[in-house]
C-alpha cells in the first residue's frame, strides 16, 4: 500500500487526505435498509418495478426535484467478485448508493465473480442490481434484439429465486446498441439505460465523456460521463464529476477494482478509495441509478437522435 498522500480539491482549493476522510465517518453507525421504504437521504430499496413503480413513485405525492449540483451516479458491471468484497463495504461506510449492474457471463469463473448468494448480499446491503443480460452478448442488430428479451428474463428468475426485485435500470453491454433493442427494454419494463461514452468518444479514450442531461437525452440511452480505466488520477477523476451541474449529471462505469480477468479496465483499490474520499469529503450527491427517478420523469422521451442510432464500435448508422 503507497504512503499517504495530501489531495487539493479542484473545487474549492482545500487540501484533504484519504485517511482525515475515513476519520470522519469512523463514527458513523452502520446503514440500515427497509424493503420498499426511503431509510437514507443517499439509499434507496425498491420493491416494486417497472412502469407500476413509476406510476406509484407518482400517485405517492413524491413529485419530481431538481437535479442537485454535484450530483453522481455510481454504476459497477459484470459480476466482479469484489464488488462484494471491497467496494460495497466502502460505499456503505460512506452511504453512497450505487447500481452493480449483473451478468451470468463469467460466472464459472468462481474466484474472480460472484454467484446468486453473493449478488442477494449486495441488495441486502441496500445497492440496486440492474441487468447487464444473461450472455453479455452484442444486441446493436435487429436478430440480437430477438434474443433479448429472454436474455433479460433469465437474470430476473435468478434475481427471483434469490430474493431479488426484477431490475428496472439496464446496463447495455460492450456499449453497443441499437433501436430494436430499445424498444425490447422500454416493453420489458426498464426505466433507465446507460450506454458508454461511444459514440461520441473513442473506446478507452479518457473523455470526459458527456454529462446526463435528461433534457436531451433518452432514458434507455444515457450517457456515461466517465468509464474508469488504469491510467486515470485523481485530478481526472476531479475533472470528470467536477462538471455535475446546471441539471446534469455525472455517470461513472466501473468495472472491478481490481479486475485480474478484464485489466484493460482495472482499477487499483488505492485509487478508488481516494476517489470516493474526494466525493465524500466534497459533499457529492452519490446515487444509484434507480434513484433518478427524484429528478427526471423516465416516460418523457426527448427527441435524442441517439435513440435512431445504431452504434457497434466505430460509425454511426443513423
């Protein structure tokens, strides 16, 4: 582990370090989570989903916020094992919320990701679980929209049979998508999507990537403002979520911390500590994804292009 290191706030100048940080909330009683109920001003667990939960999240009085400044989305994709290990421990002792959006892919892999049990642990822990399919295949062409919803529906029987409410945000995996697949989760009862920071920046480019804004963009297609990789510091970290303001968001796509089986997207355990110490010690909005419902209404469409748009790794066909 490195020697303590001293960090200046892009924000406001002052100077902190991770552990006067952890010193903080040292006395910070455990959270703890009800089903269906608001328990933290940071957690939410839903019980219900799809569109019925929208239309009781509205028939409870519960009206639409405006968007906090400093306002970030926590997302952690593909069953890393740590997941539940590391980083949900983290996030709780800080109360962030956070979605770990899961996938049957490597689950063979027992060392490195997690089974059903382990997946029911972090929803009991109060984090949302969203659906990243069952195969983490490619569904950006009409034939693999076909194949869709049954990719959706196998994780939601394993998510049943462990306990766990039938996700309502989705992941789109590799960052491909297309317009059939679209309609797939709208029918399927998803409220909200997170695609990468493609097409408008190159995979693996460091961005920033665009911030949401649900004035512009599509609930099934949002934006994410930063997709985490090896090389990135804490001064670009700062870069990234500093921008969340003016009703947009900053949507962060994790993958696992560490990620021995896919390194191109690790991230070292030091580094994402120092990072949520940066969000904590500045006072950030941290949130799952699901709780975008306080701020935007996920049946108003926008007229979002990206929506037309057929993306699979390099041109658009529009």
């Amino acid at each position: 582990m490195r020697g303590e290191t001293e960090w200046r706030s892009r924000l406001t100048g002052k100077r902190w370090t991770r552990s006067a940080v952890v010193d903080k909330i040292q006395a910070k009683p455990p959270l703890k989570f009800d089903r269906g109920i608001l328990v933290s001003n940071r957690v939410v667990r839903i019980a219900s989903f799809s569109i019925a939960c929208w239309c009781s999240f509205q028939a409870s009085g519960q009206s639409i916020q405006p968007i906090p400044d400093k306002t970030v989305v926590l997302t952690f994709d593909d069953s890393v094992k740590n997941h539940r290990t590391f980083v949900a421990p983290l996030l709780q002792k800080y109360g962030f919320g956070a979605t770990f959006y899961v996938t049957h892919a490597w689950m063979k892999d027992t060392e490195h990701f997690m089974n059903w049990e382990e997946i029911q642990q972090l929803e009991a822990m109060g984090f949302e679980i969203g659906n990243h399919t069952w195969s983490h295949d490619l569904f950006h062409t009409p034939e693999a929209a076909s194949r869709l919803p049954r990719d959706l529906e196998r994780i939601d029987e394993a998510l049943e049979k462990v306990g766990v409410p039938k996700p309502i945000t989705f992941a789109w995996p590799a960052n491909r998508f297309g317009p059939e697949s679209r309609e797939v989760l709208r029918k399927h009862g998803i409220l909200f999507g997170r695609r990468g920071m493609q097409p408008e920046f190159d995979y693996q480019n460091l961005g920033p990537g665009n911030l949401y804004d649900p004035k512009v963009h599509d609930p099934l297609l949002i934006p994410t403002a930063g997709d985490v990789y090896p090389n990135w510091t804490v001064d670009h970290f700062q870069r990234v979520v500093d921008r969340a303001k003016d009703e947009k968001i900053a949507v962060l796509m994790f993958h696992g911390v560490p990620d021995v089986v896919h390194p191109w997207v690790t991230l070292d355990p030091d580094k994402f500590r120092d990072f949520m110490a940066y969000l904590f010690e500045e006072h950030f909005n941290v949130i799952a994804m699901r709780d975008l419902q306080r701020y935007v209404d996920p049946t108003s469409f926008p007229e979002d292009p990206m929506a037309k748009a057929r993306y699979n790794d390099v041109p658009l066909d529009r």
